[in-house]
C-alpha cells in the first residue's frame, strides 16, 4: 500500500491496482472487489483526504478474504503511525 496525505476537508480516496499478472480480467475484478469490500470493513481507519493506493499479487487471487482483511488492517495501522 502507498498512501499520500492530502487536503484534510476532502474524504479519503482509494485505488487498487491489480496487473495482468494477478489473473485473467475475470479474477482480477474479483480481486478488485474483494479489496473493495475488505476497505469498506476498514473505512473508519481512512484518514480525510488520504489518497490510498492497494496492489495486488499474483496469490491475492486465492488469498482468503480473512487473511485480505486482516492484511488490510495491519497496513493501516501502520500507515496510521507514521
């Protein structure tokens, strides 16, 4: 995850990159909204005006949404701290 600190008064905005590499185009949108969803669970965590950048690999496509959530979390809670 990258994140950029922005303008506090805007909300956080969020993008996820998933590459050819992940999978097909099927797998890679379901990728995609089960980072979504996995966000969504986390969204009281999102600074204001934060710009969040997700990537994906390769085993995201097979990754539990357990463990995609709990990676989630700890990341931010990272990017929290600094």
């Amino acid at each position: 995850m990258t994140f950029l600190p922005g303008d506090p008064c805007l909300p956080p905005r969020v993008a996820y990159a998933v590459g050819k590499r992940v999978a097909p185009a099927v797998v890679r949108n379901r990728v995609r909204r089960r980072l979504r969803a996995a966000t969504m669970a986390h969204r009281a965590e999102l600074k204001p005006g934060t710009a969040y950048l997700f990537g994906a690999v390769p085993a995201g496509a097979t990754t539990p949404f357990a463990e995609i959530g709990a990676a989630m979390g700890g990341v931010l809670s990272v990017a929290l701290r600094s």
